[in-house]
C-alpha cells in the first residue's frame, strides 16, 4: 500500500501528464516536453519522498513524547519545540525582510529560513532538556512546554503586528505547511538526517518497553530515567527542526498517528508500534500530499489545511474513550 501511494504520488499532479509518459521518465526516456521531465524528477519525485520522511520523523517524535510524558496529547507542538521553530522562521521573514548576516556571513532565502528554524526548535528543545532536569514531574513538564509554546506565539503575533505585507504573506504561506520545500540538491541531505534520526529512535524500544510499567520499576530494572527523556527531546527537537524549517509547521500527523498504531495492533508493545508508526506515518504523508493536488487545476491546497481532517476525529475519538491508557 505504501509503495502503491508512493507512484500515485508521483503519477498523478496537479499538472496532467500522461501515465505513459511519467513510466517512461522513470525508466531513463526522454520524455516528449522537457518541463513533464522536470516536473516528475525535480519535483512529483523529490515532494513524494519528502512527504515519505517527514511522516515517519513526525510519526516518531509524537510516539516518543507521548510514552515519556504518559500523556496521549504530548506532542513536538504541544511542547513549544514547533513553535521555536516557526519563531525562527518568523524573525527571518518579518525582522530581518528575508535575510540573516552574522559577522562577515551574509545568509539569504532558503539558508536563512532553516538557519533560524533550526535555531528557533533547538533553543526550546535546549530550554525544555534545562526543565527537565529541574521539574520532576512528567505533567508539569508538559504543561511548562505549553507555556513556552504561548509565549513564542505571542512574540511571533507581535512581529506580525510591525511587519510589512509581503513579510507577513511570505510567513503565512510558509505557515501552511507543504512537501515541496525539498529541493533535489538537498535531499540527500533531508533524507540521511532523517533516517539516523529513525534509527537512534528505535534503539530505544526496550527502555520505552520497560516505562510502560511506571518510572520507579523502570528505574529499578537500570534504566536512566533523566538520560532517556534527555535523548528524546534531542531527538525530537531535531527531527522536529528538520521537518519545519523544511516544511513548515505540520499539525496533527505526529499526534495522530500513534494512535492509529495502537488502534491498529491493540498492544503497547514498542517492537510492534515503533515499526508500525513509522510506516503509518509514511502512509498517511503521503495520502495527504495526495489530497493537496486532487483539485487538479495548477493549483494545490494548503498541507495544514488537509491533516485536521485526519487528526481530530482520531484525538476525539482518543479522548473519548474512557478506558485509554497509554
């Protein structure tokens, strides 16, 4: 099936081309009109692939939060770490008009926008690890990453408030959240940090497998409770810094996804949902960036627009049932 979504993607866009000639580009052809060659190599294939990494990274990042902090709505925006992202972001478009310069360094464009990004998510991430080691309780924790989470809105709806028009409209779109904001150059660079970012995660299923049964006899079984939560909110942060300032803010498929994990399988067995998550989170990336292009008519829908569609009949339904324990 995910290989099935994965050529849907890259057969069917929001310009028509022909089946025919779309496996005739993928097998080495020229095809018939130059801009068909491009549109399905440097940019169907390069968004298809994105949408593929971006979903598992997000898919992890919430099934990681969710098992530390015991809590099924813990997630990379909830903690704040999406928002220090998209503050980055919002310092560069609206501050600076576009631009970053440090000493002698003159970054513009792209490179200023995942510079800030990265900064932004890693500086939550950083302030949110400083937490943890402070605040002992999981809950408290995650009601602090909230806190933070308000904060950097609120400094980013003042940089609004001063910005210029072309400013604000460039945040905006960018807010929107899209799989196209890989290039082909820098793909190769996306996807190795993402998949190490993958990997390093599910080296962690046995201590999130022994914190199922509570903090204290995970503890007395030799896990290091501050390390683990420690290493996930690096990883987190990263994985989440990458995929914004890349993409933009992605809602809901990082908080949704899991749960469809454990819907799916009806176990909390980290060996089964790990790999499932991942793989769902593929799915589900892919089925949206679908959705994006379905208009059919040059123009393509907003990514943030599509995945509420999926992730709040899941988190209702999750806080619904009485009997859910994470």
């Amino acid at each position: 099936m995910l290989l099935a979504i994965f050529l849907v993607n890259i057969f069917y866009g929001a310009v028509k081309i022909p089946a025919s000639e779309v496996l005739g580009i993928l097998k080495g052809d020229i095809a018939s009109n130059v801009s068909w060659q491009y549109i399905v190599m440097s940019y169907r294939f390069p968004q298809a692939l994105t949408a593929l990494l971006t979903g598992s990274v997000l898919s992890v990042c919430g099934l990681m939060l969710q098992a530390i902090f015991r809590n099924p709505l813990a997630d990379a925006s909830i903690l704040g770490i999406s928002s220090g992202a998209g503050l980055g972001v919002a310092c560069v478009m609206l501050l600076f008009g576009g631009g970053l310069y440090i000493g002698g360094l003159s970054f513009g464009g792209f490179a200023a926008v995942f510079a800030a990004a990265l900064s932004g998510a890693l500086v939550v991430t950083f302030i949110m690890l400083f937490l943890s080691s402070v605040i002992r309780n999981n809950a408290l924790l995650l009601v602090a990453g909230v806190m933070l989470g308000y904060v950097t809105s609120s400094v980013v709806m003042l940089l609004n408030f001063f910005a210029s028009a072309d400013g604000i409209k460039a945040y905006v779109q960018w807010g929107m959240g899209n799989f196209s904001g890989v290039s082909e150059t820098m793909l190769p660079l996306y996807a190795t940090v993402s998949m190490i970012c993958i990997v390093v995660s599910s080296l962690l299923v046995k201590p999130l497998n022994l914190m199922l049964i509570g903090s204290r006899y995970a503890e007395n079984l030799g896990v290091n409770i501050k390390r683990l939560r420690t290493t996930i909110l690096l990883l987190t942060g990263i994985m989440t810094a990458l995929s914004t300032s890349f993409c933009g803010p992605i809602a809901f498929i990082g908080l949704a996804v899991p749960h469809l994990a454990r819907l799916l399988l009806r176990t909390d067995d980290f060996r089964l949902i790990m790999p499932t998550t991942i793989l769902i989170g593929a799915l589900v990336a892919l089925l949206c960036n679908f959705v994006c292009v379905l208009p059919s008519n040059g123009g393509i829908l907003p990514l943030n627009a599509v995945t509420p569609f999926l992730g709040v009949p899941i988190i209702l339904y999750v806080i619904s049932r009485k009997s859910y324990s994470l």
